[in-house]
C-alpha cells in the first residue's frame, strides 16, 4: 500500500530558517523507462520553491557519483539533497542484479558516511523500488530530511553562539 501523505510535510512548513539558507540537489543523470528520477527531480524543486528555499543543480553521471560531487560542495551549502536512481531492468522482473543491489548499498552508504563524517545535511533519495512510495514522495522526502537537518544544525549553531560556545 502506497503512502499518499509525504512524511511530516504539513510540519516542514513551520521551521524556521535562516534568510539566506541555500542546499545543492545533486541529481544523477538516469532516466528510466518511467521518468521516475524527473518526477522525483521535478517534485523536490517544486517543494523548494513552494518553500522559497534557494536551491542550485549539479547533474553527475549516475547514483555512484553523488557523494563525491558533494565532497566537493563541502561546507558551500546548508545542506545537500541526493537524487538518484537504480531500479531493476524490466528484463530482470522487478528483481536486482547484483551488481544493481552493491551500487544501491555503496551509494547509500557513502552519503551516510558524509552525512556523519563531515556533519553535512544530505536528504537521500536514491530509488530503488517504487513499492511504497511514488517517485514524486521519494523527491519530496530527501528534501524533507535536509531541511530537517538543516533546520537542527542552524538552531544547534545559534544556540551555540547565544552561549559563546564553539560547536
């Protein structure tokens, strides 16, 4: 069963940003037999602008190379939204390969890593299946997961600030 309500989206428009809060959707160039990356692309800039978050888009090969684009923006943005994709052929009948199934797991599992490693805050959305979501939701909810985060680390660095401590 699909879920029709993005997650905690009526909630996102209450947060608190900084003026000049600015991410960076890295989205890979893969088009399925679907468009389902576009849709996805297509609805995380429409929640953007519905937002009024000022947003750049950097396009790379594929799913593989979204954590290093990003390195590469360290520190640029407030926060980073990966969009990428890597579903199964049609010949494969709804089934990975399993090559598909480590490039999912090295893709994820490098942006978890810049998430933490380098306190970055990336909203991932690398497509897999589109079994309990559609293309639009997983656009919508990396976006929601930056803005999230973007929104705990501006609070953490103003509360900070407010008492003279460095992070």
């Amino acid at each position: 069963m699909k879920n029709d309500q993005p997650i905690g989206l009526p909630e996102l428009k209450t947060l608190k940003f900084n003026e000049r809060t600015k991410i960076l959707i890295v989205k890979a160039n893969y088009n399925g037999p679907k468009d389902e990356l576009l849709q996805a692309f297509a609805a995380a800039k429409k929640l953007c602008d519905d937002l009024r978050v000022i947003y750049d888009v950097k396009l790379v090969p594929g799913s593989l190379e979204i954590a290093p684009a990003i390195a590469l923006y360290d520190d640029t943005y407030h926060g980073y939204v990966a969009l990428g994709a890597i579903l199964p052929s049609e010949k494969s009948q709804g089934e990975h390969t399993p090559e598909q199934k480590a490039n999912i797991q090295a893709a994820t599992q490098s942006l978890a890593l810049l998430n933490t490693q380098n306190k970055l805050c990336i909203g991932i959305a690398i497509i897999s299946h589109l079994i309990d979501r559609t293309p639009e939701q997983w656009g919508i909810n990396a976006v929601d997961a930056c803005l999230r985060l973007v929104a705990i680390k501006q609070k953490k660095l103003a509360l900070a600030k407010a008492a003279d401590i460095t992070p």
